[in-house]
C-alpha cells in the first residue's frame, strides 16, 4: 500500500528532522510488525512556505519532497499538498513537533481495521498544560462549543455527537474522499473546514485522543486573530448550510409527487 505523510511548515528548522525521523524509525517498524504482511510505502511531503531558516534542506536531509508553496498560510498549505499527494491514505501533522508522529502507523491500522474515512487526533483528552497557552486553551473550548451548538444537526452519526477536538492538525484519511469535499480556507479555518465537511457529507469519522506537546521554535498562529477568523469561518459557514437547506426544502415542496397509477 501507498501512503503519504504531509507536513506544512513555515520555519521549523529547530524541530523538522526530529518530527521526520521519529515517523521515519516507526514506520519502519511497524511495516516488520502491524503491516508485515503488507508494508506500507510511504512517501513524505514538506509543504514549505518559503522558510528562512533551513527548513527545507533538513527536510530534504531526512528524505522528503519539498513543495514550495510561497502563498500564505495552513489551509493553503494544505490544498498544494493534497493535489500533490499520491498516497491511498493521507496523514498530517505539523512540523513543531508537537504531535507524536510514531503513532502513524497504528492509527493507520486502526483506520483500515475498522473501515473508517477520517480520523483526526483529539489533543484535548490527554492535554498537559504546558502544551498550550491559556488562551489558546479557551480558544479551542469556544470553538468547540460553538461547533457543537451549531452544527448538532450534523453530527448526529458521530460518536459523542460532536467533533471534540476541531481543530487539532494531526489526521489519517482515504485520499479518494477529497474529490467530494468543498474545501476553501487557505488559514486556520482550513482545520474544522475538513472535519466538518467529511462529516456533513456522510464519511465515517472518528476521533482518537492523543498526546500534544509543547511547540519548538516560534509559534506562527496569532491567537486573537486567527481565533477570530475561525469564528467567523463557523458562523459563515453554517448560515450558507442553513439557506442550502432551506433552498431544497423549497424545491422538494414545489416538486408534484408522482401520482399513483
Ligand atoms: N507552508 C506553510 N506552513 C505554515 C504556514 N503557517 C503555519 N504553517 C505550518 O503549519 C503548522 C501549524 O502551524 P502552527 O503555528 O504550529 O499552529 P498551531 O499548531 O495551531 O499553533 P501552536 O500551538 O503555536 O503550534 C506548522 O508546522 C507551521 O509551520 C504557512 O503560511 N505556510
Ligand atoms: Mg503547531
């Protein structure tokens, strides 16, 4: 099987080889032990935002291919490296080693096992403190919430009824699922635009707790301002979801039902 592991960095230099190294020696690992019988072959993708501090070429360093993507930001980040991809399977995280990336492999087993589409890492399950500040703490809380309240119509199919952690980076997917959604958010946002479009769209989604640790290096998320923009992106988006609905309920109305013969 192929798959692809993407990450997106903008100066990562410090953390960069560690994050590849580390998915590196478990995947290793795990094609002798959980994937004996069908090794995984995976190929990396560093999507580079035009880093300035030696990101890239320790990327290249551990064996990846650098995507140059001078456009700012994460979703957009992201959209070059899905069309870029060639994997069966797609898996992220970022590149401040923040996320463990030696679990790949099993939640990659855990994906196939239990035939899911999408499965997302929940950061707040297991959170330490010092991995992120408080803001950032109640940030992801409001976001949270507000998912849950205006989205619960959606989330019904899914475990809990509502995505607990929406906008954790770390994910394992089927690449084929891409082609349905309407992806458009090339900042933060990009991260519940995902979820929450696998979820409206029917895939089967799952959340797996997982450890999250304090960054390397310079975090490049502005709090206040990014956490507005994913507010807004939730209420935006919701308000569009409601007039579709409205507008089919309508049509449906207008639509004769067919008389019995
Ligand atoms: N290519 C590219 N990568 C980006 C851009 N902005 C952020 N990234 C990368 O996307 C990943 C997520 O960004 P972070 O700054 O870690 O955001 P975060 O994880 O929400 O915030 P922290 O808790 O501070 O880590 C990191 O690997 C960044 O280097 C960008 O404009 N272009
Ligand atoms: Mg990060």
């Amino acid at each position: 099987m192929r798959a692809s592991l993407l990450v997106p960095t903008l100066n990562e230099g410090e953390s960069i080889g560690h994050v590849l190294r580390s998915f590196r020696e478990a995947t290793e690992s795990a094609n002798r032990t959980l994937f004996a019988r069908d090794p995984v072959e995976w190929e990396l993708l560093v999507i580079d935002g035009a880093s300035t501090d030696g990101t890239a070429e320790r990327a290249r360093a551990e064996g990846a291919t650098v995507v140059n993507e001078p456009r700012k930001g994460y979703g957009r980040a992201y959209r070059t490296g899905f069309a870029r991809a060639t994997g069966e399977v797609v898996a992220t995280l970022d590149g401040d080693a923040t996320y463990p990336a030696e679990r790949v492999p099993e939640l990659l087993r855990y994906l196939l096992d239990h035939d899911l589409d999408f499965l997302s890492g929940d950061r707040l399950a297991l959170l330490d403190r010092k991995a992120m500040t408080t803001e950032h703490r109640i940030g992801n809380r409001l976001l949270n919430l507000l998912v849950r309240v205006a989205y619960h119509r959606f989330l019904r199919p899914v475990a809990g009824q509502t995505i607990r952690d929406s906008q954790s980076g770390m994910w394992v997917f089927r690449r084929r699922l891409l082609e349905h959604l309407d992806l458009t958010q090339d900042g933060m946002p990009f991260s519940e635009e995902l979820k929450l479009e696998v979820v409206i769209r029917g895939f089967r989604f799952e959340e797996v707790p997982i450890r999250y640790a304090e960054r390397w290096g310079r975090p490049k998320l502005s709090t206040w301002r990014d956490g507005r923009r994913n507010f807004s992106f939730l209420l935006t988006k919701r308000l569009r979801l409601e007039r579709e609905l409205r507008a089919r309920a309508r049509l449906n109305a207008a639509t004769p039902e067919p008389s019995p013969r």
